[in-house]
C-alpha cells in the first residue's frame, strides 16, 4: 500500500501508475457505512483501495463480513491467485 508517492510505489513493484492507484491506502469501514457502520477507530482499519472495493463486490448491496472476506483473501494467497491482480503478498 502507499500513501503519497504512487510513482515510486509503482516503480518498486514493477507496475503502471495506473495499477498502481488500486493500492492506495484508504479506511476500510469494518461494518459498511452503507449497513450502518460509524466512523470510529473501532470500525475503521487500514485497507488498501483494491480490498476495499473488493469487499464490496462480493454481495453487491451490502459489505460482505470482514472475518469472511479475511478469509477469502487467505485463501486467495494460499491458492496463488490474490497475486495475479495486484503486487505479490511477501
């Protein structure tokens, strides 16, 4: 994840800007703002903006669980396949 410098962020990982913006840090609401969920630092965490979308998109309308979609992303990694669309988990 990177927070101010999408270019060197990118030129470290071997990756366009453009695909580089995916990772830029952003707040991840552990409860969706659209369920409910406040902003407060017992539901917010550091999530880059790839995940954050992603969790969304698994049941559109609603955020899946953040235990399931941790889950989810263990597996991934596991299986070989959360790297084929970003920077590999090292």
């Amino acid at each position: 994840m990177w927070r101010a410098d999408a270019k060197a962020f990118a030129a470290a990982h071997g990756i366009s800007r453009d695909r580089a913006r995916m990772f830029r840090l952003t707040a991840e609401h552990l409860a969706a703002k659209m369920d409910g969920g406040r902003t407060i630092a017992s539901n917010i965490v550091a999530a880059c903006r790839y995940c954050n979308h992603g969790r969304h998109a698994l049941f559109p309308g609603s955020a899946s669980d953040p235990e399931a979609y941790s889950f989810f992303v263990l597996l991934s990694v596991a299986a070989g396949v959360w790297g084929a669309k970003g920077p590999t988990v090292e």
